[in-house]
C-alpha cells in the first residue's frame, strides 16, 4: 500500500493561504476593509483575475433635484447622474529574511514558519503605514518607497504625504476642499484659501474636543457632495476618526468626555476612565493611531506652535487596489548554505479623490475624509 504525499507545492499554497488569513485577521484596519461602497476602506481585487496596473473606483453622486409630480412634465428634465472615477495604480512591495544553514537546518515550510512572525508583522505595518500616508494626501502622488519624514531637522514618524508639496498644490487643496476641512476649532480660520496662513491662526488651544469632533461630523453631513456615514446594523451610521496620540490624550480629558463615561457608562474596571480604546462620542467613533505623527507641521501654527492631523472618515475614503494577495518566495544561495524567504503583495492603498471640474482629475476633492489639522502640545 503506498502513502499518499502531499505535493510540496501545495503545501505552499496552503501556508500562503493562511498567512493571508492570519495577515487580515491581524490587522488593525481589517474591521474598516470590505468590497461594498459603504466600507471606509474599498477593497477592488479585480485584476487577481485580469492583467493590467490600475484599477478605477466609480462615484455616482446623489440626485440633487426635486423631482415632478402629477401632470408635470419629466421628459427633459432628467438629471445627469454625475459619474466620476478615481484611478489606483498597483506597486510590489515584498520584503525577505536569509537563515544560514550554520545556524538552522530547516526545509523550505520550516523556513516559512521560522520568519512568519516578523514577516507578517512587517507586512501589516507596511499595509498600515500605506494607510496613514494616504489620508493625508493633497493632491500629490504618495511616495511608495518612504515612510518617515521629518521637517526642520525633526523627526515626525509617519507623516502625510502632502508635508513636501509645494504651496500651489497645498492652496488648490485648501480651495478645493473648503467644505470638509477644519483648521483648529473655527471654521473661519480657512476664510483665506491659504493653506499657510489658515495654519497660522490655530493657537495652542485649539486642541481636539468633544465640541472639535461634533463640528467634524457637521461638516461632513453638509459638505457637497455629503461624507456619507458607514452603516451597521441597518440603519444605525457611523463615522471614524483617525488621531495621533497627542491629539487623542486632550479629548480624553475634555469634561464632556469625562462626564459622558462617568455617567453614560457601566461603572467598574470595564469603563473606558480606566481602560485603553477608542472614544466614542456624537456618533463617531474616535481611534488613537500611535504611529501617526504627532506633530506634522512643526512650528507653522500660531505663536509658532506644532501643527497635527487628525482625519474623520466615511464610507469610500480609502481605496486598496489588490492584484495579488500576500504570498512568499523561496530562493536558495550561496551554494545552497543560505535559503531565503520573502512575503510579497502586488497593490496600493489611497485615498480616493474624485474631480470636480470639467475632468476627473480637475479640482480633486477627498471623496470620505474631512481633515482636521489642530493645535499638538507635547507633554512636559
């Protein structure tokens, strides 16, 4: 009677697969991805099935008019449903580890299993960095090689990817998106169209707030055309809103934040006063990203404060584009004394703006985002 093997190959696949699995699993903004136009996060895998580079992501406005009624003549009158499309060109991102036969002795699987844990963890925070640089992106192609920056000699951790871009294209931003951008707590402080001089009117203490977080919502309920909110549960909506830490420790200690747990919530180790996780307030749910930089525009606030972002998301804010799913290389070297794995994955991630003007990529607008840029005092 003879054994039934299991063809190496497949067993590849099979790791493939469940790293895949664990990858998605593990992620963080896994809970904000799906396929649906209603996920913060729009996942498009169409060319796992065809060739190509670039996948569109389509955008059909909300009819606008009144309609006819009775007797009333409609033929003529129709309304255009104003399609728009953002465009996302795929990139391979892969990275790898070597063992040395010297020091392990292992077959291919094995070798896959020893680097799973850091290749995995690699592979989430590069999908999770790709995510970050996007929401601050003004009208710029996002670097996909690169994810630190710094600013007059200061370090900043993962910045938005518009900190470089020139002053044209951070005023065509600001122009462009005067309805879903807030500069501290006014609105006012926008008036100019400037994106420098709006930065110079947030003082210090135009932090982030419960009230800073109901006018975000506000804002993106009446912007044109609206930052629709995700649904869950049928018709219960919500929107997210991404902050780095600084910004998350001063809406904690708003009052109305306090109060609102101390009174509104279960009592006992359970509640949030005494434990880490997001604030929930107004209908939106506000998470702390630690490796969004604290400080993005270092000195350029008023009375040369630091400047940080925080970004109020809503359905179809992000687009990931999937070609290819993670998956792994093996290669043998050095007359096979060292074997070498490597996770790959062909896609990108942006955010998704849809032109305005008389083309698709004229006067683009953040399709789910409303940006707020507000004061970020370290501690101490």
């Amino acid at each position: 009677m003879a054994d039934t093997i299991v063809p190496s190959n497949l067993r590849v696949k099979q790791w493939d697969d469940n790293y895949f699995v664990e990858y998605i699993r593990g992620n963080k903004l896994a809970k904000y991805m799906g396929t649906d136009e209603n996920s913060i996060v729009q996942v498009k895998e169409k060319l796992t099935k065809s060739p190509g580079d670039t996948i569109y992501f389509e955008l059909i406005n909300r009819l606008q008019g009144t309609g006819k009624q009775d007797n009333q003549t409609l033929q003529g009158f129709e309304e255009d449903l104003s399609q728009r499309s953002a465009s996302i060109t795929i990139h391979l991102f892969r990275h790898g580890v070597v063992v040395p036969e010297y020091e392990e002795q292992a077959t291919a699987i094995d070798l896959r299993n020893a680097g799973k844990a850091v290749l995995m963890n690699w592979s989430m925070e590069q999908t999770r960095d790709r995510f970050i640089r996007s929401l601050g992106k003004k009208n710029a192609v996002i670097p996909f090689d690169t994810f630190g920056n710094s600013m007059n000699g200061v370090t900043t951790g993962i910045t938005s990817a518009f900190q470089t871009a020139n002053a044209t294209a951070l005023n065509a931003w600001t122009v462009a998106n005067a309805d879903r951008v807030l500069f501290g707590t006014l609105i006012a402080n926008a008036v100019s169209g400037v994106f420098a001089t709006a930065l110079g009117t947030v003082p210090n203490t135009q932090k982030l707030s419960a009230s800073v977080v109901s006018t975000l919502k506000r804002i993106a309920k009446t912007a044109k055309p609206k930052i629709r909110p995700i649904r869950v549960s049928g018709d219960e909506e919500w929107y997210v809103m991404f902050v780095n830490s600084l910004a998350f420790r001063d809406l904690k200690l708003d009052t109305n934040i306090i109060q609102s747990r101390q009174y509104a919530l279960e009592r006992g180790e359970g509640n949030p006063l005494f434990t880490d996780g997001d604030v929930i307030w107004d209908g939106v749910i506000v998470r702390e990203i630690p490796e969004l930089a604290p400080a993005t525009w270092i000195g350029l606030g008023n009375g040369s404060i630091n400047i940080g972002e925080g970004y109020l998301c809503g359905a179809q804010a992000i687009g990931y584009a999937l070609a290819q799913r993670w998956n792994t290389r093996t290669q043998e070297m050095d007359y096979q004394t060292k074997r070498g794995i490597a996770v790959q994955q062909i896609y990108d991630v942006d955010k998704l703006q849809f032109g305005t003007g008389a083309t698709d990529t004229s006067n683009l607008v953040d399709n789910g985002v409303v940006t707020w840029l507000g004061a970020s005092v370290g501690d101490g």
